[in-house]
C-alpha cells in the first residue's frame, strides 16, 4: 500500500495565477488530503466517492507519493504566519 498526499494552498494567489486548481468542492486556504491505496487511480476513486474533492483539479498536481515498506517520517507542516 502507498500513501497519496496532495496539497495545495492559495495563499500567495493572484489574479495571475487564473488557471491555478481548485482541489476542494469549498472554498480553501489551503487544503491537503492523505488517501491510502494501491495505486494513484484507485486514489482518485476513493476521493471521487467521498464527494469533497474535484479529483479534474487533483489530476492537475502530482501528489507526494510514501510507500510504507521502511520507517519513514510520514507528514510535517510548518506554518509562519
């Protein structure tokens, strides 16, 4: 099994970045999601089924992809502001 990690965050968007994705069904700063599965497409399923995730727009980012054979540090998060 691999774990799928997508994040995406609108912080520092602009008027520029028009085309930029819109991963989550509400509006979001910033929004990441961690799916469990044997494959990215079977990923994309799990996130289609729950109905809170435009998987179109999550197509658009390649996620952080972790296999769990060995001893890793899974996620962190470091916020400044």
């Amino acid at each position: 099994m691999l774990l799928f990690v997508w994040r995406h965050s609108k912080r520092f968007s602009s008027w520029s970045m028009l085309d930029e994705p819109h991963i989550h069904k509400e509006n979001y700063l910033q929004a990441d999601v961690t799916v469990l599965a044997a494959s990215k497409a079977e990923a994309l399923v799990l996130l289609e089924r729950n109905g809170n995730w435009n998987v179109e727009e999550l197509q658009r980012i390649e996620p952080e992809v972790l296999s769990l054979d060995q001893p890793r540090i899974v996620t962190s998060h470091v916020a400044f502001q």
